[in-house]
C-alpha cells in the first residue's frame, strides 16, 4: 500500500497543465473495438484505470502501437473472443469498472459481449441496469450467472428501437450508443446523458462512418451503419483535474494557473467556485486562480438563506467535484450544504476532515453541512486512508493546507485518476514526497 507524507502549509506558484480525461478515455477506448481500421487516439492520462483498459484490450487481441506521450494506435482486425471466457477476463475485467463499455462495441460488431462484475470506487451502489436493458431492447438476450457474477449479452443482428432511459447514465448512454450505430434501422435514445465525454465520443463515432442526431442533447437519434472506419481523436482535458487544481489553489491561498482547459466545455464549474467566493479568471483558454490573501465567503441566496451545491446530470454540477467543494468550504467565510445525491457512501470521508479541525455535520449519508474556518483555524496534519479516487485528492488538497505533517495511506486509489501527481505537485512548489 502506497502512501504519500505531506508537508503542509506551502504556498504553492506556477502553471500547471490538466491530463486527458479519465471519464472520457474510458468511452474512447472501448469504441476502437468497432472497427478493424486503425483509430489514433491522442492526450490520454497516464493512470491506472486507463492503462488497466489498455492491457484488457491488448489482451482482447487489439493491436496497439505506442506513438509518444498520451498518444497510441489501435486495430481490432484480429479479436480473440475467447478471451472473455477465460479465467484471466474475469480476475482483470473484476478490477475496473470501465471494463464494462466493451460490452456494447462486442455486441454491436461480433454478437456477444461479456463483463465479470466490475469493481471501481466503493462509493456506494452503480447500478449496471440501464445498460443491459438499453441491449434488451436492442433485441439482445440477457444472462447472468449468480454464482461467477458474470454477465453477457447475445444477438444476432441487433435492431434499432425508441427507449427512454431509466436514469441519464453517462457510462449507460455510452454502451448503448456504440451497441446501436451497427444496428439494423433507427435507435431513438430518450434521457440521454448528454455529457461533453459522451459528445466526444458520438463526435468520434460519426467520424467513424456513424449517424449520429442530436448530439449534445437528452435526445439522441441513431441511424445504424453496415460498418465503421478509422480515424483521429484528441481527448478533452479533465475536467474533474481542472476543478481540483482550482480548490488546491483556494486552500493553499496560491496563485496558480490551469493551462488549456477548454472553457466551453466546463459548464457550471466556474460559477460554483465563484459562489464559494473564489476568483476564477479567464485568460484565453487558461483559468488563473489569484492569491486570496484575505480569503474567500460563500455567497448566500437572494433571501439570504443558505447556500445548497448539489449534484446533477449534465448540464448539473458533477458528482465527481462535491468532494472537492466540500473541503474547499471549510475555510471559507459562510457556510454551505453540501447535498450529494448520486451516491450515498462518497461523504463518508468527512470524519479525516473532522479530525482534521474542520467544522462539519454530516446530516445523513447524502447531505453536509460545513462552516468554514475562515482561516482563522488551520486545519491540523493527521494520518488518513484514502478511501477512492476523488476522496483522496480532496484528501491530499488539505493536507497541502494543513498545518504539520500528514500521511495518507491507500494512494492507489489516487493514482487511478491522477496523472504522476505528486511530481505535477512539486513543480508548483508543493512539499510532497512518494513513500
């Protein structure tokens, strides 16, 4: 178990560039399987979900050429199906839940796929539902096995249909997209997710050959091709990286800037850190964070009542950065409600910050409440388990802030979706050293 020992209390100065995104390299990845034409994908992270992806798909018989930094080529011209009923697909496929959207590029193009139950965050119940019943009514046949938890798909020719999706499932929307644009007439997907990761990705396929309507919206129209080709993809920059490295520079009271962020693409981000109290300034494509030497208030309501930042799909606030605004808040002016509604078990880390010295009431496994220090209580170094990935940055963001020594054990979960951050950290003045 990796741990990481941090020197808080640093100012920290400089640029700092976000990776290719996690959530979006997940998707791409797997769409690779829908062609036996070469497909080039560029600005991919460095980190252990992806490359765990990349070894399963080389293991399915893909061919893979490295190019230079974050920029490969894959062919799918020769795949070994009978890879995925091996013992080895079901102890890797067990191991990353992104192994779960190869199951509609499968389908689609060789008429079966197959998952082990994937593991992932412990962040609390993800269903696999809407993703298995989007292939059921794609005229696919479901099986489960109890006793292996293995689940597969099988059609012969898959058939376009209407579907209203149970829950705007970005991962959901994605598989049945892929499964769909070699389908035989017209797929109408209602409650789509609607995501930049999941544009890329209908952006990507349609390069490919696919007709894809409708992009960017809840309501997508697929009308299947007999076959797909090659092309050339750049992933966006994470936009989960880049709202972290902005509560970083709050904490820390730093001046730092985000280069290259693809501002269009952020949707709501800007604006709740803003409501925090935070200066985020444009400059071009960068984001510059200025010293708040005087601190930071959460804005209230219009009526003055408290301040709620919840979860939502697309265009909501991601899920994935109220562990982030959570520790941002306890060292604000103000207090604020933190309401996670997607998964019941990602507040569970406030006890560290508890312990730490900050002032939180977790009201239910959904819901917190933090009053901020404002600086006037630093927060105090401890000794901490990093219980997932985004959990653990926010984790590391306060130990940067902290006054003291911390330790944070369990950084795995860290290096699945941060790219070399330590050494990243260092180069802007962080004291951080990888025990």
């Amino acid at each position: 178990m990796g741990t990481f020992k941090i020197e808080g209390g640093h100012q920290l100065k400089g640029s700092i560039q976000p990776q290719g995104a996690k959530n979006e390299a997940l998707q791409i990845l797997c769409a690779v399987l829908l062609t036996p034409e070469k497909v080039t994908i560029s600005n991919i992270p460095d980190i252990v979900d992806v490359n765990k992806l990349i070894m399963l798909l080389g293991n399915l018989g893909v061919k893979i050429q490295k190019n230079g930094p974050g920029s490969y080529t894959f062919q799918s011209d020769d795949i070994n199906l009978k890879y995925l009923e091996s013992e080895q697909f079901k102890e890797e496929g067990r191991g990353l839940r992104g192994s779960i959207m190869i199951v509609g590029p499968l389908l689609a193009r060789f008429g079966k796929g197959y998952i082990p139950k994937p593991g992932g965050d412990k962040i609390g119940r993800r269903r696999l539902d809407t993703h298995f019943e989007g292939f059921i009514k794609l005229g696919a046949t479901f099986r489960y096995n109890r006793e292996d938890y293995f689940y597969g798909v099988e059609a012969k020719k898959l058939k376009g249909t209407y579907m209203l999706l149970d829950e705007a499932s970005v991962t959901g929307t994605a598989n049945i997209v892929m499964a769909a644009v070699l389908a035989e007439g017209t797929t109408t997907i209602y409650n789509a997710a609607c995501e930049p990761y999941l544009q890329q990705l209908c952006k990507m396929l349609n390069r490919m050959g696919a007709k894809i309507k409708g992009v960017g919206s809840n309501l997508l129209e697929i009308e299947g091709v007999e076959e797909l080709g090659g092309t050339e993809h750049r992933m966006l920059p994470d936009m989960i990286e880049i709202g972290s490295w902005i509560g970083l520079a709050a904490m820390t009271r730093s001046e730092l800037t985000i280069k290259n962020v693809s501002w269009d693409d952020l949707g709501q981000i800007p604006d709740v850190f803003r409501k925090l109290g935070i200066t985020v300034e444009r400059k071009g494509d960068d984001i510059h964070v200025p010293e708040h030497k005087d601190g930071y208030e959460i804005q209230n309501y219009i009526d003055g009542s408290i301040l709620t930042i919840s979860d939502a799909p697309w265009p909501g606030f991601t899920p994935d950065l109220l562990s982030i605004i959570l520790v941002i808040a306890t060292q604000a002016r103000g207090s604020v409600l933190i309401h996670q509604k997607m998964f019941e078990s990602r507040l569970f880390f406030v006890d560290k910050l508890i312990d730490m010295g900050a002032k939180i009431i977790l009201c239910d496994p959904h819901r917190a409440s933090v009053i901020g220090h404002d600086f006037k209580s630093q927060l105090k170094a401890t000794t901490m388990v990093s219980p997932d990935i985004r959990a653990g940055i926010s984790l590391l963001i306060a130990a940067l802030s902290a006054k003291g020594t911390s330790t944070i054990h369990n950084i795995e979960q860290i290096d699945r979706g941060y790219e070399n951050i330590d050494e990243r950290l260092r180069a802007i003045g962080a004291k951080i050293v990888r025990l």
